[in-house]
C-alpha cells in the first residue's frame, strides 16, 4: 500500500547543506499501526512529511496505491492529499475560525460537493465526532475547546475521507497523561474497528502499547525495529491501556534515542 | 455556503479590528470623494446656476458688433413662439459715472457696470429681482437699482434717494439722468450684480442713443435639455444677421475653465485618498495573512490547492470591498442630504447647488470594491506561497 524507496530529503545549499533523510526505504501494509520513534531532530518529522506529500523528496520514490506521489505536481498532490490521506499534528490542528463540526467536515469540502464516499459530509462529520465522544462539542468554535479534545477532533477530520493513510506527528505532545492515553487509545480502536492504517510519529513510546510495527530513525536513518508480538499486549479494547502506560512511564521499556545495533536491522529493499 | 466564502468570512469577522480598520479605509476613501463633490462640484454649479440665473440664461444672444439692432420684439417673439423656451428678455448695458449728495457732499463713483432691463420680461427670465434685498426692482423709467457695494461705495445710498448717472452716448456726448434708487441688490455669494446699476432698458437705450437696440437677449429654458437645438434653430432662422447664440456653457467656459481644472485636482486627491486605503487595506490583510500562517499551513495539508487560498483571501477583499462600499456610500449619501437639507453655503455665503449624480457614486462605489479585491492581490499571492510544511512550523 505505501512504497518508500531510497527516499532522500536535503535541506539548504551547498555549504549549509543538510541531510535530515537518507535513502529511506520501507513498506507499509494495509491496516497496520505504524509508529515512528527516534531522537529530536532525527529526521522524523521529514520522514512523515515525505509520506504525507508536504513536501517532495530530492530524490527517491513514494509510491502509495500504486500512484507514485512524486511525479504528480503541487493541485495532483494537494488532491491526493486531500482524499487519500488524513492529518494529524503535534498541536493547533484545528482552524479557529470554524466550529469542531466544520473543522470535521473540512477535508469533504475542500473535495467539493461531487466527491463523497457515501452520506453526506455534515452526517458523516456528527457520526465521526460521535465516535470521538465529541457529540456536545460539534457547535462549539475550536478555540473553546480542550487540547485533548482538539486532538480527537483532528483526528476525526482525518478520518472523514476515509483515507488510505493517517498522518500523525506526535499527536500526544502537547497533551498532559490522562488526555495522551484517551488520544492514543483512539487511534487504536479506530485503527482496528476501521482496518485504518496509522503512520504515528512519538516520543511517547510508552503509551501505545503494542503496536504493528516501530519504525526509528537516526540521524536521518530508518531501521526497524523488531516488534515481538504479544509482549506489551494491552488487551482487548486497549482498556488496560492507561495502567501499561503508567507502569510504562516509571520504568520506560523502549529508550527513545539510539537504538543498538542488537535491536534494530536497517531496512533494505 | 463552501468552506471558501465560509473561511473568508469568519477570519475577518473573528477580526473585529481588522474589518472596522479596513473598512473604515475603504469608507473614508468614498466619504472624501462624496464631500469633494459636495462642496465643489456643488460650488461649481452653484457658479454655473448663477451666471444662468443673473447674466446669460440658458441662451445668450449677442451681435458680432456690440449691439443687435433687430427689433427687440422680432427676436423676442421668435423665442417665445417656441414651447421648451419660457422666457426671453433683452439688456443693454454700458459704463456709468454715479454721484449722489449725502448730507451737503458729493460722493462720485466712476466706471459703475449699468445693465438696462426690461422690467417685465426681465423677472421672468432672469432671478436678479429676487437679489433686492431692499425696496423693488426696477420698476419705472427713472428708478435705479444700486448694487450692494455700489450702495456702499456711495456713502450708503439707500432706498429713496436720488442720484445722477452719466453714461456717454454713441456719438460721444456725455447724457446725464437723474433717477430714484428703488432698491439695493445683494446676492449670497456675489454672482449678481452687487458691484453693479440696474435701470429701464429703454431710459439707458435712450441715453446711449440707441433707440430700438438690444446689447444682448437672455434666453431661459423651460426645457433646458433643448438650449443647443434651439440655438441652432434660431441661427438657422436668421441667417442674415451676425447673431451670435451661446448655450450657457459656451458663454461661460472661459470663466469656468480654470474652475473645472481645480475640480479635476480636487478629484485627484480624492483618488489619492483611496489609493492610500488601499495601502491601508494591504497592511491589514498581510497582518490577517500573517497571522494565520499555521492555519493556510493545515489547510493544504487538507488538500486545498494555492488556488483555493488565493480565493480565500480574494473573497475577503471583495467583502472588505463590499461592506467599505455600502458603509461609505450610506455615509457620503448621509452627507450630501445633510448639504442639501441644510442648503449648505460655501464661505457662509453662495448656496452649494448640491445634487445627487447617481452615475459618480455608483462609479465610486464599484472603483472603492475593485481597489479592494487588487489591494487584496498581492497578500492573497503571498499566502499561497506559504509552504504547508513551513507553515505548520510555525508556532
Ligand atoms: N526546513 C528545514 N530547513 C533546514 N533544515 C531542516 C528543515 N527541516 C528540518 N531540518 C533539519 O532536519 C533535521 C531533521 O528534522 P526533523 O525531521 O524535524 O526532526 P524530528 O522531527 O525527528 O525532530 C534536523 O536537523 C533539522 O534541523
Ligand atoms: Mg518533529
């Protein structure tokens, strides 16, 4: 479903020259929940924006649904961008000038009224934002609302295209513990229920319990890591979630930065 | 409504002082040109419509030589056979010498502008009686009608007293009446004749030694759309003699020339006033671009392409446009009745002749809205060169 091949992304000229990618290569498959961890400054914010069509790589191929995103100019990407993709940032997701049901119903619009997979944008937004446990704030203007529940909203917007990817940059940074756990155990029932694949960019390993794979980055390099199965399992529903978090958060399982050599094998084509 | 329009409206409403900043620009910029107009397109016509009123009608006839020495009643009658003519009246008018005794002195005024007038046809087609302010026009063969400053000049001269006027006649003689001053003439704003006598055309005919001429014939309109066809008809009509027919603008244009030249200034530096509420209306939507650099951000990151921003913030210069319109154009409109209820003055004095050309306001109005979506342009440009990556950057 999403194809990275030799994925290189450089910043600046010449002298000031900065390589923040190095030829990313990885698969992601259907329905998988993805997590991309590593160090402040390690490239994972470019990695995600290289995958979300942010912005074009300087050489390499990312190839989603069989369309080879890099060849289509900025409307072609800014389209598939908007129906195939859904996105979910560190912080300040909404527009504040619009109330939390027309933040959801944004992507749908911006579509146009043509497009639309099944039901129209304002019944699918209310059905979204019901999921989300967002019902009672659907009329309120975004910058009434809570930093958790703005997060849930986004995420809600990012669904409502029923997109192949959602895009999330450390969806759970700006949130205090409580807000974070409810945040990511969203993610991960909707991941499931839904079959939808996740692509989400974390410092805060430790709150995702077991997930389908973890991808770390250093220093502008992806390796995988190996994920055993079963070993952190939440348990159905993810209700244990919160109490694997806490002990998660006193005695981390996953160090953040540097992975060794033992745990990680770089990920070839 | 589409989230465009939707998104265009809510940032500037949600903006409370962005909107009344660059709707006040936009308004200011009509208000100025509005009262431009007022005062001196209304000046100017208040001009125009005292010359018609006082001196030339709407047609003025003169000879090629000073005098028309057709019958005044040939020409008189021709114009009052023609239905959109209302009135005609014929004047004379030479240089007069005026002294009067004031309590055991002699006071002379040399050079005094003397207009002589056919009593009866002249308040039918000229306003200077309505300018006596003090007794009656002139109404018998030796009643004089002194200008206001006339009056002054001649150690107040006032109603009832008796002067001498001197003109020289045709074969150089020097012809002296005594008359009665029947009423003193004051004009708000100076237009008529304070500055000047008025006497019975046929008492100055007779001192000029011009029985039977006429200096010049004053037409006035009942239709005034008709002068110009009129005068070509009467030209036509008398093809014999050197008449010369002016409409009221031909007469007056090199008086009013440099008059129109201070108006197109004027009207420059009200176009220089909207030109800077667009600087203004610029400043404003940079600031309003400025600072939803994050938001543009996550809006193409939802798919919205350069153009839908673009759109956007276009849209909200047509609104800026819109409402700066409607809100200067009330506010101008408000000002043009207040001027005209009030019969506003110019300098105290001459009535503003103020009309509503509806043409000029709906030009203004529509000129204010398209210099709001241009001045809009260039930060609409540069909101879509914002790239989402960038922008999302920033905090
Ligand atoms: N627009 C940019 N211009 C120059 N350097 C950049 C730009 N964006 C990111 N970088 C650099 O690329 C590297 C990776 O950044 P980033 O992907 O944001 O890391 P992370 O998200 O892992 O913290 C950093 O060294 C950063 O300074
Ligand atoms: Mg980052």
């Amino acid at each position: 479903m999403l194809r990275a091949r030799s994925v290189t992304k450089s910043y600046g000229q010449d002298a000031t020259r900065v390589t923040a990618l190095r030829d990313a290569s990885f698969d992601i498959r259907r329905g998988e929940f993805v997590l991309i961890v590593g160090a402040s400054g390690s490239g994972k914010t470019t990695l995600l924006n290289m995958i979300g069509l942010l912005s074009s790589p300087t050489s390499g191929r990312v190839i989603i649904e069989g369309v080879d995103t890099t060849r289509l100019d900025s409307s072609g990407m800014a389209a598939f961008r908007n129906r195939r993709l859904g996105f979910v940032a560190q912080f300040a997701n909404l527009l504040v000038d619009l109330t939390i049901l027309e933040n959801v119903m944004l992507p749908r619009q911006i579509a146009g009224g043509g497009w639309s997979r099944g039901g129209r944008p304002r019944r699918d937004a209310l059905e979204l934002l019901r999921s989300v446990g967002l019902e009672a704030q659907a009329a309120q203007r975004a910058n009434k609302v809570s930093g958790g529940q703005a997060q849930r909203a986004a995420i809600a917007r990012g669904l409502i295209n029923r997109p192949s990817i959602v895009l999330a940059d450390e969806p759970t940074g700006n949130l205090d513990s409580v807000s974070s756990e409810s945040v990511v155990r969203l993610m991960k029932d909707t991941a499931r229920r839904l079959n939808q694949t996740f692509v989400v960019v974390t410092h805060d390993r430790e709150y995702f319990g077991e997930v389908d794979r973890v991808i770390t980055v250093s220093d502008g390099r992806v390796y995988e890591e190996e994920e055993e199965d079963g070993r952190r399992a939440p348990g159905p529903g993810g209700r244990q979630g919160g109490a694997a978090a806490a002990a998660a958060a006193t005695a981390p399982v996953v160090p953040a930065p540097a992975p060794t050599a033992a745990r990680q094998r770089e990920v070839l084509p | 409504m589409g989230y465009r329009p939707r998104l265009a409206k809510r940032m500037l409403f949600n903006r409370r002082g962005s909107l009344i900043g660059a709707v006040l620009a936009v308004t200011i910029g009509i208000l100025v040109i509005h009262v431009n107009f007022v005062i001196f397109q209304g000046l100017y016509d208040a001009i125009v419509r005292d010359i018609g009123d006082y001196r030339t009608g709407d047609i003025i006839v003169t000879d090629e030589d000073s005098f028309i020495t057709k019958s005044e009643l040939a020409v008189a009658s021709w114009f009052e056979r023609n239905p959109s003519v209302e009135a005609v009246a014929p004047r004379i008018s030479a240089s007069a010498e005026i002294n009067i005794t004031k309590s055991g002195r002699l006071i002379e005024e040399t050079r005094v502008p003397v207009v002589g007038v056919d009593p009866y046809r002249d308040i039918k087609a000229s306003t200077v009686h309505t300018t006596v302010s003090d007794g009656s026009y002139v109404f018998a063969r030796n009643s004089v009608v002194l200008g206001t400053n006339v009056a002054r000049d001649l150690g107040g001269a006032t109603v009832g007293d008796s002067i001498k006027l001197m003109v020289v006649d045709r074969w150089g003689e020097e012809q002296i009446r005594r008359l009665v001053v029947s009423g003193i003439a004051s004009s708000p704003g100076g237009q008529g004749f304070d500055y000047s006598a008025v006497m019975h055309i046929h008492t100055l005919r007779d001192m000029m030694a011009r029985d039977g001429e006429t200096g010049s014939f004053m037409v006035k309109m009942a239709d005034e759309g008709q002068a110009a066809a009129v005068r070509d008809l009467f030209l036509r009509s008398f093809p014999s003699d050197d008449f010369v027919a002016e409409t009221i603008e031909e007469a007056s244009e090199e008086q009013l020339q440099g008059f129109r030249s201070g108006i197109a200034m004027i009207n420059m530096i009200g176009y220089f006033g909207m030109m800077s509420s667009a600087f203004a209306i610029v400043t404003i939507q940079m600031m309003i671009v400025n600072g939803k650099t994050r938001e543009i951000g996550i809006l193409r990151a939802l798919g919205a392409r350069r153009r839908d921003v673009l759109v956007i913030f276009i849209m909200q210069g047509m609104l800026i446009g819109a409402i700066g319109a409607g809100v200067g154009t009330a506010a101008g409109l408000s000002y043009t009745f207040y001027a005209k209820e009030t019969k506003m003055s110019f300098n105290n004095s001459l009535p503003l002749e103020v009309s509503y050309d509806w043409a000029k306001i709906l030009q203004t109005a529509l000129m204010s809205f398209a210099l709001a979506i241009l001045a809009s342009l260039y930060p609409s440009y540069r909101a879509t060169r914002l790239v989402p990556v960038e922008a999302m950057r920033a905090v």
